[in-house]
C-alpha cells in the first residue's frame, strides 16, 4: 500500500511489473466474463428474461432460489474483490478526484444493479432484463476504463516522472 500513496511503485520495476501483469489477468478475467454472459443469457431481454423465468419454446426450466442464492454469493464475494482493487488503485492514477469519485460510484452502483436485476427479473417481472443488461454494459465499460487507466499510468507515468525529475522540474514538496 505504502508504495502507491508515495509514488513509490512509479520506481520499483518490480511492483510496476506486477501491477501490470494484475491488469493483463484483470483484462482476461473482464473479456472471459462478457463470453460468460453472452453464451449464458444471451444479448436481448428476452433471451436474459428467459434464462432466469424458464422457456417451454427451449426447455429451459425457471432458476430455482437455490442456484440463484449460490450464484449471488460467488458474485458477490468476487466482484467486492475485483472492484475493490481496481477502484483503489485507479485513486493513484492521474486525474481530478471528482471524476474518480464518480467512476468508483458507478462501477460498483452498475454491479449491484447488474445483481440485483437477476432477482428482479424472476421473482417480479421479465421487463428487469433490460435494467440487467444496460447495468451489465455500464460495469463492463466502466470496468475496461478503470483497467485501461490503470494500464496506461503504470506504463506513462513512471516515465513522466523520470523526465519531469531529470529536468529538475520536479517539485518533492507535492
């Protein structure tokens, strides 16, 4: 922790190194979960819609509270993780903290929805599959933002750093 609050990871090749191998398995782990959905749920609301609620046209019974209570779980252990990471370290990436604030606020508030509309979609009504698929999206491409910042601050900043130094236009006291 002490090594991004003081820059200190912009001079250790090591932790830049796997800060930035995290990414790459953070990227796999963001495409493997768009495949995951699509080949799962589909990409319309009624396809989502059946896949929670059941189909008699594909033989697909209704999820049962069960499977639906082991999947939320698993969710929600992982994405609390996955989010929690990736929002802290996009703290210590260039920016204005307004835009940070509300970058943190909508990944997690889309995957809570994402979530949540699940439930919505076979305990009250098909129409939630929408709600699920916009906030799937919204997570999706706000999770791609994150991890591309990220990428691209481990990659430039250390070099910003370097050059701004050397030219003795970096001031320590900041």
């Amino acid at each position: 922790m002490k090594y991004m609050t003081n820059g200190g990871f912009q001079k250790n090749p090591q932790i830049n190194l796997a800060l930035t191998f995290s990414m790459v398995f953070l990227g796999l782990f963001w495409l493997l979960t768009f495949v995951l959905f699509i080949s799962k749920l589909g990409f319309t609301p009624e396809s989502i819609a059946n896949y929670y609620r059941g189909s008699a046209v594909d033989f697909r019974p209704a999820r049962n509270i069960n499977s639906m209570l082991e999947v939320s779980h698993g969710h929600a252990a992982m994405m609390v993780m996955v989010l929690l990471l990736i929002t802290h370290l996009v703290i210590f990436t260039n920016g204005r903290p307004r835009n940070k604030r509300l970058v943190i606020i909508g990944v997690f508030s889309a995957g809570i929805i994402n979530e949540l509309s699940s439930w919505a979609i076979r305990f009250l009504a098909p129409s939630f599959a929408l709600v699920k698929l916009v906030a799937f999206l919204s997570m999706q491409g706000l999770i791609f933002y994150i991890l591309l910042k990220i990428i691209i601050s481990l990659r430039i900043q250390p070099k910003v750093i370097k050059a701004a130094h050397d030219e003795h236009i970096y001031d320590s006291s900041y």
